[in-house]
C-alpha cells in the first residue's frame, strides 16, 4: 500500500479456548458474504486498539474480553479500498459468545483451518496461528544417528517448527536422513520443513513444506509448491521481502537482526529496521541472526512472529 492512499484501521480478534477460535460467518448483506472470519471492526477515531477490541466483542459476541496481545498486523489492499487489520489474541473472557447481531457464530480447530473459507486478508492470521514462534534450523551433526538424536532431543524440549537444513551432504544422503526425520517429528505434532528446491517434495511427500534460500527466489515467478504445503522463504532486502510476497510464501525470515558467528564483521540489522519491514509484510515473519530463546518477546514487540536460530535451538 502507498503511503498516500487512505487506509482503513480494523481490530481484529482472536478469541482462543484450547485448541480452537471463534469464528462469525459473514451475513448475505455483507461483502464477502459466507466466509468465515475473525470477529472485529473499525477503529473509531481517538480509539485504541484494545478499547475497539472489547468494545467490538461486546456488540457482537455479548462477551466481556481482557489481556488483548498482538498477533499479526496485515496491510491489504481490495479493490477500490485498502485496510490495515490489527491482529490481537486472547483467552481471557467473561460469557459465552453468541451471534449478538444475528450472524452464526461457530468454535474451530486452528490446525484445521482453511484460508479459502476466509476473505483473502486472513490468510497471514490463519498462518501465524498455526506457527509456532521458534523455529528451529538444523545444525552440525557427526552422522544420521547423531542428528536424529538432537533433533529428538528438541522435539523433546518443545520445538514445533523445524527446518531440516544439511547443504553439505550429497543428495541421496540428505533424502535418507529426511526420511527418518518427518515422522520423529510427527510423533511429536512438529513441522518439518527441507532446506532446498520445491522439487524435494517430489521425493519427500510427507515433508510439511519446503525453507527457499534467498538466492533461488529470483528463479521462480508464481508460487512453486502446492497450497497444502508450507513454503518459507529466507530474506535480507525488501526486494528478497516483496520476491517472497510475489510467489505466495507462507512466512518469511528476515537476516541478519544481529551479528552472528558464521558471518562477522556483518552488521545486523536491529530490531528497529526489522519492525519497520515487518509493518508493511502481511505474512508472518520470523526475525534471525543471532537469535536465542529469549528474544521471542522481543520479536513479537516488534510485529514478528518469533525468532528462528541454528545455534540458539539444535542441541549440542
């Protein structure tokens, strides 16, 4: 979006119970009437986004909400209008929610959603739900055994999201080993993403989708896997940013935040840098280089949706 066009502010809701969220359907009178979507509306002026939070759920779910939390901020543009959705989350509310304005309200699982039930926008809000805010890069390891056992190791130690990353080992080599590692990590409800071409999920069906490198997403001009699948797409520049949007990413890293080891004497690009890319990127977005458990506050201060490390999560 321009800066210069007129942008609609809309808080949007994501009320949490377990496993699932709440969900209104759209009504015939409404634009993108049917689909299903996250309770909220217009930002009044003067107002706050956590007021027009609890202000919204209390007109139309009859519930009273509270500890609003930043999820996801996506800028869209429809034709002829472009919005700002100001994504929050909760599992603090008084009451049962119902269809207070007469639309049919339904709780579902988030790993179940699906972004063509939703008007296009939501996609990121159903992507940065279904993410976890670590994710976890594979690193060195002695042989097959050895790196199943780390990654064991992790899974045990709460990882969910993980990207099987080995460049230096010869193909057959890297197949065998993924093989093995895509259903560890389902035993542990983990994702598995491979570090390489789309092409890998040819060979490796059950892998959870594919992490692009920087340097490939120029080969590709529409999106390169099927929609099922997970594509992850590495960053540096806005250009790598707005590459990745053009070919349908699912979620991005943006590298380097911080100075790492493997590249010194590279200067990171700080936290202020990578909220101001995050501000204008409507997919989830993880922060890395120099990343450690802790800085997953940090991230999500900043508009990002974790941190993603080698060093900070692979076991020694």
């Amino acid at each position: 979006m321009s800066y210069s066009e007129e942008v609609t502010e809309i808080a949007v809701g994501v009320l949490k119970r377990g496993g699932k969220v709440c969900l209104s359907l759209r009504q015939k009178t409404q634009s993108f009437a049917g689909l299903w979507e996250f309770p909220g509306g217009k930002i009044e002026k003067g107002e706050g986004i956590e007021t027009a939070l609890k202000r919204e759920f209390a007109e139309e779910l009859a519930i009273e909400t509270s500890d609003w939390q930043p999820l996801i901020t996506i800028p869209w543009r429809y034709p002829g209008f472009a919005i700002r959705l100001n994504v929050y989350i909760t599992g603090s509310f008084q009451g049962e929610p119902v269809g207070n304005e007469g639309q049919e309200i339904a709780w579902h699982t988030i790993d179940t959603l699906d972004a063509q039930l939703f008007p296009a926008a939501n996609r990121g809000i159903i992507t940065a739900l279904q993410l976890a805010d670590q994710y976890m890069i594979s690193g060195d390891f002695k042989d097959q055994d050895d790196a199943l056992i780390r990654l064991d190791q992790a899974l045990n130690n709460g990882i969910r999201l993980c990207q099987l990353r080995a460049k230096n080992l010869p193909e057959e080599v890297f197949l065998q080993l993924a093989k093995n590692a895509i259903p560890l990590a389902r035993k542990h409800h983990a994702k598995l993403l491979l570090n390489g071409r789309p092409d890998l999920l040819n060979l490796l069906p059950n892998a959870d989708g594919v992490q692009l490198a920087s340097n490939l997403i120029y080969d590709y001009s529409t999106r390169p896997i099927a929609t099922n699948k997970l594509l992850g797409v590495s960053t540096h520049t806005r250009e790598d940013i707005e590459q990745a949007l053009k070919i349908g990413a699912d979620f991005i890293l943006l590298s380097p935040v911080k100075e790492t080891s493997s590249h010194p004497g590279v200067p990171g690009i700080g936290w202020q840098a990578f909220a101001e890319s995050v501000s204008g990127v409507p997919i989830p977005v993880f922060a890395l280089g120099g990343m450690k458990p802790e800085a997953v506050v940090e991230a999500k201060k900043r508009g990002g949706q974790g941190v993603a490390a080698i060093s900070g999560f692979w076991p020694n």
